[in-house]
C-alpha cells in the first residue's frame, strides 16, 4: 500500500493536479465528496480526513459523531475535465477515530463480506449492466419527456443521444473504467453500459463513478439522464443485470467441465443460496417504492424466484458462454438489482447469500423451463419476489443474513429509513387515483 501511495502522490506532482476529490457513499448509495489540495493528500493518506458524520445520512448519531475518511490509493484514477484541467478522485473507507472500520461505512460492509470470501478461498467478481434514462430537461411537473423513439439496438437518427453516449464512454475510458458495450436499449430515451469484469469493491466504485460521469456528461449536453427504476409508464424499466462468479487460485471456480451444463457444485449451490435468500435480499438490491413498478410481468424484469439458462424472466439466468470460452466465461447473472441501489450494499447481500449456500451445501432445483411472462402465470409460481417495498422490508427484517452481512448499524439505519419512505409513500395521492376517483365517486 505504501508503494501505491508514493506513486498517487507522484502522479499528482508530475500530471499537475489542481485538486483531489475523496469519495464516499451514504447508506443509501449517494456519493459524497471532499475536495482537498494536493499538498494535503500525503497527510490524508496517513492520519484520514476528519468530518461530522451526524450529517451524513446512515453514519453516526450526534453523540458519537466524528469519523476519519481514509483515502484507498488503489482508487485512485485522474480525472481530466473537457476544458483540459486534470482533477483526481480517490475513494475512501470510513473509520472511527480509533481506527477501526465505522460500521455504517458500506464501502467497510462490502470490505468485510469480500474478506469472509477470502477466508473461504474465493475472490468475488461482479460485470453490471447498467441501464438508464436521457430526459429532456425543463418543467418537471409535465412529466418525464424522452428525447427519442428508438428500441433495442437501433443505430438510426432516432438515436439522437448515441453522441451524448459515445462522449460519456470517453469519459468513463479515460477515468480508468474500462466499457465492454453499450447501445440503445428496448424503451424511449433508454440506453445501456456495460462495464468490464472486475472485482466487486473496485466494480462498486466504478458503478458510483458511471453514475456520476453519466449525468455530468448529460447535464453539459442540456438534458437529465436518470437511474430512476421506472421513470415512464407503459415502457420496461431500468435494471441493472449483474453478472457474478467466484474465483480461487487464479481459476473460474464456477466451471467444471465435466458437468453436462458446465456448472460446478460450487456455482449450483452458490445459485442455491441466492435463490433461498432472495426475498430477504431484495429490499437492499431494490430500495426504492419505484423499483417495484419495475419488477412487474411482461416487462423483461423477473417476479418469479428461479434460475434458467434461456429464460429471460427467471431471477437468475446462466448464460452460455463464449466458445472455448467457458473456463474464463461461466457465470451467473442476477436479474432484479436496479441502477437506483447502493452497489457496496446489494453486492454485500448477494456475496453472503451465495457463500451461505456453499457452506451449507444448498441442493439446487431444477431450472425453470416455462417461459413466464404473463400474471396468470406469476400466481402458479411457488416462489416470488415481493411484489412491493413493504413487503421487502418486512422479508428483510426476519433475515439474520442480511443483518450479518449489513452489520446491526446500516440494518436497523436501512429499516427505518425504507419504512419511512414506505409511509410517506402510502399517504400519497396519485395522479391515477385523482383520475380515475375523483369524478366517479
């Protein structure tokens, strides 16, 4: 660590860094920051800048309230603006003064559930898909307008917002995120970046890094780009796919090529924990009252808990990979998580879902073969996800899972914060009950 701390502060002097940016995340995944000089960040790196974490939301009480943030070197990327000025950003773990992890740090959270892995000889890897909304920008008591009318794949003049995209690839190629694809997706306005296979803390950072560097770019084009779950009726919503193995002594621990699907017991009985512990996980890999207007049928986002290899509406899909491909290329995808969620915390759950099923040795079911799509068809499904956050909390609040791997701190901050929003959310009068109420009755 000390040799990449002397080559952070050496990059800084030699590419004439005007300023640093320390990062962070709230409980809820939004991204914090601290500005400091460069002549500041060797002292940074070794004493942690002191903050009060009482007016950050999920972190300390009044009375217990200071905490260090401590810059992690192996975050650091440049980041060169469009008028030619080179910034910096660094990631940094939440301690307490003591030095000892904070516990309502979720960057620590998925820290320590990557170290439980580590203990069991695997290293977690993680490649999202990330899907999101251009809108235009203006009064937005009018609704969301989107800005064109092209579906999936299209290369056409209807996608007016490729050039807002291909600029934002630029962008994120430049911080050091490395972009596998991206295209326009399925709905209006609605596109996809994918990003590269990498190790889930590094790939927790690059998700909240995208997320920033997709809205800059779209901002200084003159529109609004949202992670918003499900932005407009009537069009699929934004989800974010997270594709996932394990990996142990430099080996795809999730292929055996003996098995006839290629498969190991280690990966079945990781989709097993999964799939056991969904419920319980979902409040967390999908946090907000709108991430279940996604979560619906008929609209590409799963509703029934099970696993397929073609079935797109099943939770988890095994893809078939690439052709002499498949010691690198054996993977699992997880289909419900959204863009909206915190990615330290929902890749935390997962982790610890998927390991709990390997220690306890879970049989895995057989794979679903009906392709699920329509509402008869969710009724005659054993098991599903909860059909709205309400419910979500209540599975999370029975799961000791979740609150191991949260930690009691960020479990109980994460409850009562879900549920407020829940009761604010059920007070609520809709345009739809205005409409269809007001004069009928």
């Amino acid at each position: 660590m000390e040799q990449r701390q002397d080559y952070v502060l050496r990059t800084v002097e030699e590419r004439r860094v005007r300023l640093v940016r320390l990062w962070f995340t709230d409980v809820l995944g939004q991204l914090k920051s601290v500005a400091i000089s460069p002549v500041e960040l060797d002292a940074a790196f070794s004493e942690g800048v002191q903050f009060d974490g009482s007016a950050i939301d999920g972190f300390s009480r009044v009375q217990e309230s200071d905490v260090l943030a401590r810059p992690d070197a192996n975050s650091f990327q440049l980041m060169p603006t469009e008028d030619g000025e080179v910034t910096a950003r660094v990631f940094c773990d939440i301690s307490n003064l003591d030095g000892t992890p904070f516990e309502g740090d979720p960057r620590q959270v998925l820290r320590r559930n990557l170290a439980a892995a580590a203990d069991a000889g695997f290293e977690f890897m993680c490649a999202p898909e990330v899907e999101f909304f251009y809108l235009a920008s203006g009064d937005d008591s009018t609704g969301p307008k989107p800005l064109d009318e092209a579906g999936y794949f299209d290369l056409t003049a209807n996608d007016t917002n490729s050039d807002v995209r291909r600029r934002t690839i630029q962008r994120l190629e430049a911080t050091g995120i490395p972009v596998e694809y991206s295209f326009h997706e399925d709905a209006p306005s609605q596109h996809e970046i994918d990003l590269r296979y990498n190790d889930a803390l590094a790939m927790a950072d690059n998700v909240m890094a995208l997320r920033m560097i997709v809205r800059e770019v779209a901002m200084a084009s003159g529109i609004h780009a949202t992670f918003m779950p499900k932005p407009i009726e009537g069009v699929q919503g934004s989800g974010m796919h997270t594709h996932l193995s394990l990996w142990s002594a430099d080996a795809n621990a999730f292929h055996d090529p003996e098995a006839s699907d290629g498969l190991s017991a280690i990966a079945r009985s990781f989709i097993a924990g999964v799939l056991t512990h969904a419920g319980e996980l979902t409040a967390v890999t999908n946090q907000l009252v709108n991430s279940y207007k996604r979560l619906v049928a008929g609209y590409e986002a799963p509703v029934n808990i099970s696993w397929a290899h073609n079935d797109r509406t099943a939770l988890v899909r095994v893809p078939v990979p690439k052709r002499n491909k498949e010691a690198q290329g054996t993977r699992i995808e997880y289909r419900s998580i959204d863009p909206a969620c915190n990615p330290y915390l929902a890749f935390s759950v997962l982790l610890a879902a998927g390991l709990k099923g390997i220690s306890e040795g879970y049989e895995l079911e057989d794979e679903s073969t009906a392709f699920l799509l329509d509402e008869s068809a969710r009724h005659q499904t054993p098991g599903l996800l909860p059909a709205n956050l309400a419910s979500a909390l209540d599975e999370m609040e029975r799961s000791e899972l979740v609150r191991a791997s949260l930690g009691e701190h960020i479990f109980e901050w994460f409850l009562r914060n879900k549920r407020a929003e829940w009761a604010a959310y059920r007070t609520h009068v809709s345009s739809f009950e205005l409409d269809r109420y007001l004069r009928a009755w």
